[in-house]
C-alpha cells in the first residue's frame, strides 16, 4: 500500500513540475523575439546538463534489466531489446571517464539515432525538451571528461545553468564507441 503511495506522489511531483515547465515555457515564447530556434532533450551526467538535437533523439525508456556483454569496454554497459531491435546500451558516465552509478528511479536510456547508426544511452535523468535559440547557442571550448570538445557544438545558459550541446555525428564517430 506505502508503495502504491509513494507511486501517486512522484506521479503527481511529476505532472506540477511538467505542469510548471509548459507555464514557463509559454511565457518564455511570449516574451522572446522571433528567431531560429532548435528543440534539444536535457539530460544530466552527474552534476551536468547537456542537450541532445530532438531530431536525433528516437525515445526516452525507463532502464530495464540490462543484458551484459562479456569482453567488451566498461563504457558498453550491455545491450537491450527495444521494439525487437537489440542495441548496445553506452554508459556514457563510464564514456566520459566518471565514476559508474547505480541505476535508481531517474536513470533513463536514450534512443539516439544519426547517419544509420542507432545506440542507447544510459544517463542519469532526462528533464524535458527546451527550444534554444540559435544566436543564444556559444561555441564549447571545453571537453567533459574523456569526451573532446569536438563532440560539443556549443553551449547555451539555460535555467538548469550552463547546457553542453552535443553533436550527436560526432558523438558517435568516437573511436571509445566503436566495438570491435
């Protein structure tokens, strides 16, 4: 019964927080000038944000149980059947040279797709899609962890702070990602 509860309340956590982002983001597209806008999907690593082109991000999934693969890098965290297709799952933690976290309630696998290559990405939460206004997108000097700054083709401030936009080609062009 407790967890039946408990279910209710994060649900309802859920549609307020869902419920307060669209109010927000309403009032954000009425105040902003007309410009060339691009929809990215926010996620977190650890304590960062970073945005994902919605054009190349396919789904957002609750993390199974993940089948492991033996003999292979500790960034491929296994694989997972999704619609029937078998995918390699990336922990992109282990990617970016950080410390591997246990999976909990806000770890969710992403679907991201580029030039005919399809893989999942295991990350630590994915918040909601924000539209970015391309003369507000920066240029990313910086790398995050074993990731070069090439894999960034920008950055924006946002309220969550400081938003590492990733270049989803280049991502998976990393020779880390390549298995053999």
């Amino acid at each position: 019964m407790r967890d039946s509860s408990q279910s209710v309340d994060e649900i309802r956590r859920t549609l307020d927080r869902m419920r307060q982002d669209y109010w927000r983001q309403i009032e954000e597209q009425d105040e902003a000038p007309q410009g060339e806008t691009r929809d990215f999907v926010l996620l977190r690593l650890a304590q960062e944000w970073f945005g994902v082109p919605c054009e190349q991000a396919r789904e957002v999934l609750r993390v199974p149980r993940l089948v492991p693969v033996p003999g292979v890098d500790d960034q491929i965290a296994g694989i997972v059947n999704v619609r029937g297709h078998i995918v390699a799952v990336t922990d992109l933690r282990a990617l970016c040279g950080l410390a591997r976290a246990e999976s909990d309630r806000s770890s969710r696998l992403m679907l991201i797709e580029s030039a005919g290559v399809t893989t999942v990405l295991l990350v630590d939460e994915v918040r909601d899609i924000r539209t970015i206004k391309v003369d507000d997108i920066e240029e990313s000097p910086r790398h995050f962890g074993r990731l070069p700054a090439e894999v960034f083709f920008g950055r924006a401030e946002l309220a969550e702070g400081l938003v590492s936009l990733i270049d989803v080609d280049r991502l998976l062009r990393c020779p880390e990602l390549i298995v053999e």
